[in-house]
C-alpha cells in the first residue's frame, strides 16, 4: 500500500514537473514595436491591442516606436530579443518583406518571423495636395502629358516600402518620371502633403485618410482594387478611369509578428492572447475606427503561415519586376 501510494505520487509529481515544462514564463513586461513614428496607422493599431493582450497575459504590454531604414532599425531589434521571447512587431510588407530586399543594412529574412495574427487590411488610395489642378486620374493623365517638364513628385514611408513601389508603377502607368521623396513615417509624410511640399501619395484608403480628405488636404482621385473602398464611396476606383483602367497595385495589410526563434510555448501563449484580443469587439471596433473597414477576421495559424508565404512570393516578384535593388 505504502508502495503504490509513493508510485502515485512520484507520478503526481511529475506531471506537475511536465505541466510546469509547458508553461512559459510571461515576460513582466512584453513590448510591441512600431517600426515608424507614433501617430500613424500602425502606431494605433498596436496601441489598440496593447491592453486587452496585457489583461490575458496577466503581464504589462507597452508600444516602442523606432522609426528609420524603411523600418529595418525597428524589426531588428525585435529580432535580437528572440531569446527572451519579450518583443513582438506591429509590422507591414515594407519592413517585414521589402526591407530585406531593398535596403542594404536589413540583414534579416522575412522568414525570421512568425505571423501571430492580422489586424487590418485595406486597399490603396492616391491622394494629391490640395491645389493640384486636376481633380481625377483622367485629369492627372492629362496634364502630365501636357507639362512634360514639370514632372510631379510622390512621397513614401522610405525606400523600398511599398508605397515606394506602388508610387512607381504608377509613374509607369502615367507614362513620365516622378521624383521619389522618402520620409521616416506617415505622419511626417502627410504633413508634407497638407502644406503642399509633395504633389502625391498612394497610402491605405482607411478612417485616417478620410477624415484628412474631408478637411480638403489631401484631396483623394482614385483607389485601387475591384470595388470602391467603403471610406471613399464617392471615389472611383483606377479600373473605373479612362486612362488607367488596369492600374494593378497591392493591398496594405498590418499583423503582429514574433521572431521566429522565440520559444515555441511563449509564441503559443502570446498568440492565443492575441487571437483573444482581436476577437474583443471593442478592440476590433478601436481598429475600425482608424481602418474604416472592419478589423481582420481571426485566421488560424495555418491561414496565417500560408497567408504570409503567399505575400513573400507577391511582394518578392513586384521587386523583381519594379528591378528595385538594396540601397
């Protein structure tokens, strides 16, 4: 008896010892880096989920911002701290996809990263500055062919992000060169293109831009995709222009990632807390109300692995094709 009573409890013991195997420790304080300045899309984003992420880890959740490099400065910090498994990354194609391919002081892969869960995605819009004289891409089109020696100028987040890109294939599509002015975010940028310094932009069409738009700096000529963007329903899309009907550009999209060395419980734990977050619908509505759209729906870790891939081999060919090289 005494026997079998010092089995059961050896054996008590050790599931305890295995249960404490699979738990991770929480970090008392877990970081979500913004790799672009506070105030722009991203930078809300994170601060959305932030605190409902803190309440299911039972741990403090805070928002660095580290702008620069297209982003690069930012991820790479997160990717040092994969051992302590206490940074994660609000991140976008620019810095998760096009920064190892465009920027030669990016010394990761996209594939350094997991993707824990997508909070938003929305389709491009072109905005111009307010006293550009042409109210649409026809009249865009137009004047550009008639003022071959005023060519325009558009802004991005920063080389080789995918406003960059975008912003060249519409230079292609428009048929003249445009001089490319990179910033360190999107708040700068769109200061810029409220005062007048920059003539362009393609960024998300989402609450954000909307509300600038209805102040009438900028004003807003077109979106991409197959259907008129719920923020601007009263903006056509590039397929319904004269001019540029098959203008093809991509989607913007934010996620929260984690390195992809981080501890495999830690991801779990992390990921389910995120899973959680995004299905608070006052979290998806706070994201909403900067998106415009509805937030993401929750996808699986499968959808989310195969979705990431999927972006990897989209964004890798549009920098093949764009022949855009590290700088």
């Amino acid at each position: 008896m005494k026997r079998r009573t010092l089995l059961a409890a050896a054996a008590a013991l050790g599931a305890t010892a295995t249960a404490r195997a699979q738990t991770p420790a929480i970090p008392a304080v877990l970081t979500i880096m913004v790799a672009f300045p506070a105030g722009g899309a991203s930078d809300h984003y994170a601060r959305a989920v932030a605190p409902r992420m803190a309440r299911e880890l039972g741990c403090t959740v805070i928002v660095e911002n580290l702008p620069g490099a297209s982003g690069s400065l930012g991820v790479t910090k997160v990717l040092g701290r994969a051992a302590a498994g206490d940074m994660l990354l609000l991140g976008s194609p620019t810095e998760m996809i096009l920064a190892p391919a465009t920027v030669a002081s990016a010394r990761y892969k996209p594939e350094d990263f997991r993707p824990l869960a997508m909070l938003s995605r929305s389709q491009l819009a072109l905005y111009a500055r307010a006293d550009l004289p042409m109210a649409n891409v026809d009249e865009l089109v137009a004047w550009a062919k008639a003022h071959p020696d005023k060519p325009l100028s558009y802004g991005s987040v920063g080389m080789g992000s995918i406003y960059h890109l975008a912003g060249e294939a519409l230079a292609e599509a428009v048929g003249m060169p445009m001089s490319h002015v990179p910033y360190k975010g999107g708040a700068p940028l769109l200061q810029d293109l409220a005062g007048g310094h920059i003539d362009l932009v393609l960024l998300p069409a989402n609450g954000d831009m909307a509300r600038r738009v209805a102040t009438g700096r900028p004003k807003a000529l077109a979106v991409t995709g197959s259907a008129r963007s719920p923020v601007f329903p009263s903006v056509p899309t590039f397929a319904e222009t004269r001019s540029m009907p098959r203008f093809a550009t991509v989607d913007s999209w934010a996620g929260l990632f984690i390195p992809a060395a981080s501890p495999p419980a830690l991801t779990q734990a992390i990921r389910r807390a995120a899973f959680v977050a995004l299905s608070d619908t006052e979290v998806q509505q706070q994201v909403q109300n900067m998106s415009g759209v509805p937030a993401a729906p929750p996808m699986s870790e499968q959808e989310l692995a195969a979705f990431y891939g999927a972006e990897i081999a989209r964004y890798t060919q549009a920098v093949r094709k764009a022949k855009l090289q590290p700088a």
